[in-house]
C-alpha cells in the first residue's frame, strides 16, 4: 500500500485515464481533472476525487502529473488560468508525462522553478496496452533527487523507469523511440504491401518473418491490426505527426539531417488532409496501399 500521498492528475484520455487508475490500485489518494467532464466521472466511480480545474488540483495535491496531447496544451494546463502554477504549492512537484518539444519542458521548468515548484518531463512508450498493465516505459529528466522521491509513484504506472538526463531529456529520448516506431511502421506497411500483391497471403508472411531479425515489438502490435484491418487507436496518427513534427525541429536546431523521418512525417500529413488524423497510426498502410492499389488482408 502507497503512503498517503496526495497525487493529482490532470488529463484522463486513452493513456491518462488508465494511468491514474493504476495509481488508484496502488493504493494513492488521486484528485483528478479533464477538460470532458465524463472522463473525471470514470474515474470519480472509481474512487477518484474530482476537481473543476488544474489549479484546484494542484491545491490539494503534492505531485502533479499532466498527461495531454501537445505542449501548447501542457502550457495550458500549467501556466494559463486556472492552471497549476496558480494552485501548486512550492515543495511539489509537477511530472509532465506527455510526449511535447523539450524546450517546450525547458520552459514549464524554468517556470515552476520560480514558484519553488520542481518538474520532472516523464514521457512514456508502449501505448495503451501497457498503460493498462502498467508496464510503461517512462523516461524521465530532471534533477535525480527529485526523480528518486517520485520513482514509486512512477513504478506505479511502468515497468521500466530510467533517468535519462536533465529536463527534457526525457522528451530527446522519446522523440528518438518515435522516430524508430514511425519508420517500423512505414518499412513493414511496404513489406505487407509488397508480399500481398505478389499474391502472398500477409499473415504467413508476418508469421515467418516474425522470429527473425525483422520481428520487433511494432510488428507484433501493428501487423495483427493491418491484417484484421482494424485502425482503432491506440496511438492516433494526429499524436504521430505531433511528435515526428517536434523530432524534426528539434533536429533542425542541432543541424541533424533526419531523411527517413521527414519522409514518414509528409505520409502522416496526406493521411491527415484525408480525414484520417484519428485512426491509429498503423494506418499509415493505407498511404502505401493507395499508391500500390491493394490491400493488405488475409487470403480468404
Ligand atoms: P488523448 O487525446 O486520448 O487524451 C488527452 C486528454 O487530455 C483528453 O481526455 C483531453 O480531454 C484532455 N485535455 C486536453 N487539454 C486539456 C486541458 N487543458 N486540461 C485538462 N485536460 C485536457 O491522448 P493520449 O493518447 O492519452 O495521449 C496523451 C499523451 O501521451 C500525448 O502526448 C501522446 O503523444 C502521449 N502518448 C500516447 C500514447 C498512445 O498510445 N495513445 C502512447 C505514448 C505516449
């Protein structure tokens, strides 16, 4: 059982929703908030405080975590009215756990630290499955005395939790798994494409490739879902092109060429002109499918 700690939480949606639930199981007080008012009563039914704003949960909370889609959001959530930094006390700590630019992290960091509030940014990996097992790989940066004080709440929600550097490291080492998914799934999309109109069933193909050294975890989750032609996110292409975007100019203000990425990035926006933006982003497929006129699905 946690010691009593009051922990606040602040964005309930696909991987928020299921995080705070594992902090529930693990026995924390948790005062919550969303901007939908049926996500906070979800977690309300579950024992869950509810709060009618972010500055109000921080009043009541001495660690805040903030799990939303974009940084202009985060931004938001913590530095706009109502927010977090109007309510937090100084001695808490807030942990951004949503994937945004780092230097987007470096300022809400600069910002808490003139209220006597520290800030880890804690992005996660492995989706919604493992944001239900609470298996998450959780990537953190910040001070490593404020990292130890929180390593439980965290282990609460992941299965790794590693320290990777100073703020905003946690969102370097996220953008780079971004970039290595996002270029998984465009590599087996042309594969799948390629084998099936050879006239190969997709599903053979993706069992006998599986055990080698082109099996991955991406294959594992991503094939299943393009052969079932099942596009529920999961992860929604709109967060993919976010994150492949802040990959992009971050690596743009270091001088780093990053071809392959740009190319996935253009996919991701075609997808999003055709409506597609909230399909999982195992659709990018669909943009290779197109091009080749076929589809990728079992052999009936
Ligand atoms: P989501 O859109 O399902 O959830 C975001 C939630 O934030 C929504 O419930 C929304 O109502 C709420 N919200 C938005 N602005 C708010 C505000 N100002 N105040 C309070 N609540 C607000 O997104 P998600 O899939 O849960 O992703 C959250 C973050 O986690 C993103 O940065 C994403 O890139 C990252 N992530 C997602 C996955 C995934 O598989 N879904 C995996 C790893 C990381």
């Amino acid at each position: 059982m946690a010691d009593q700690q009051n922990i606040g939480f602040i964005g309930l949606g696909i991987m928020g929703r299921p995080m705070a639930l594992n902090l529930l199981k693990a026995g924390y007080r948790l005062v919550v908030f969303d901007i939908v008012p049926e996500k906070v009563q979800a977690l309300v039914d579950a024992g869950a405080k509810a709060a009618g704003s972010s500055r109000e949960v921080a009043e009541q909370a001495e660690v805040i975590i903030t799990m939303l889609p974009d940084g202009p959001d985060v931004e938001q959530a913590v530095l706009g009215e109502a927010g977090v930094l109007e309510g937090a006390r100084p001695g808490s700590i807030l942990i951004d756990m949503s994937s945004i630019n780092p230097l987007t992290s470096q300022k809400l960091a600069a910002a808490c630290e003139a209220k006597g509030v520290e800030f880890l940014d804690a992005p996660v990996s492995g989706g919604e499955p493992k944001a239900i097992e609470g298996t998450l790989a959780i990537m953190v940066g910040g001070k490593p005395e404020v990292f130890e004080r929180v390593k439980p709440i965290l282990r609460a929600m992941g299965s790794s939790v590693t320290l990777t550097g100073p703020v905003g490291a946690g969102n370097v080492t996220k953008l780079a798994n971004q970039i290595m998914v996002a270029c998984n799934i465009a590599a087996m999309a042309e594969a799948l494409v390629l084998a099936t109109k050879a006239g190969l069933d997709p599903e053979i193909v993706y069992q006998a490739v599986r055990g080698g050294l082109a099996g991955s975890v991406v294959l594992d989750a991503k094939a299943p879902m393009v052969i079932q032609r099942n596009f529920r996110p999961g992860f929604r292409i709109q967060l993919h092109y976010k994150d492949l975007r802040n990959a992009l100019q971050a690596a743009d203000s270091l001088k780093v060429p990053l071809f392959l990425t740009s190319v996935v990035q253009q996919m991701l926006s075609a997808l999003i002109n055709e409506g597609k933006g909230d399909l999982d982003h195992s659709a990018i497929t669909l943009f290779v499918e197109q091009a080749a006129k076929v589809e990728v699905k079992k052999a009936s």
